[in-house]
C-alpha cells in the first residue's frame, strides 16, 4: 500500500482535483471598477501606438537612407572604432525612439 500525503491533506491537491473530488473551491472572481477598465483600455491603446509609431520611425529610416547618415555620423564620432561607433549609432537610434515616444509611455 502506498502511502500520499494528498490523500490527507486537500490543499496539497490541485484545485481541479478538489473540485472533481467534491471539495469546496473557493474562488474570488472579482470585477474591475470602471475606472480600472478605462485605464486599461487607455494603456492598452498608448502603447499600440507606441508600437506602430516606432516601426513606422524604423521603417522612415530605411526608406529615407537616414540610417547611412545616423552611421556616417557615428563613424565620425567614434574616431573610425568599429566598437564605439555602433554603441553610439545604437545611443542615437534608442534616443530618438524615446524621444518620438515619449508621450506615449506612462
């Protein structure tokens, strides 16, 4: 005979097999306010906007050539180090991403 300590003790067993076994499940299903629903709705479209105003920004980018400028400019800057020049190409294409998506981040 073998011996399980979720034979004895109900909360060891999952809540599905309380359930099947006819033990009282207790569950707090809860409604939100209407204001938590309004400031979901809110962040939920803030930031597909943020998405899309960020891909659209990369998509200008390559479309313009702007990015050969952004990497000319880098180039300059790092002295011609491969190394420098990419973290500051990448400091100077986040920092314009968080610029034009400043107001959408909350």
């Amino acid at each position: 005979m073998r011996f399980f300590i979720s034979s004895l003790l109900p909360a060891a067993r999952p809540l599905h097999a309380q359930a099947l076994a006819g033990d009282s499940v207790q569950e707090s299903v809860t409604s939100d306010s209407p204001e938590a629903r309004r400031y979901n709705r809110i962040k939920r479209w803030l930031g597909l906007t943020d998405f899309i105003l960020g891909a659209a920004f990369l998509i200008l980018l390559l479309a313009t050539g702007w990015t050969g400028w952004l990497r000319d400019l880098a180039l300059r800057r790092g002295f011609q180090n491969y190394p420098l020049s990419l973290f500051i190409y990448l400091f100077l294409l986040l920092a314009i991403g968080k610029a034009l998506g400043f107001g959408f981040e909350y």
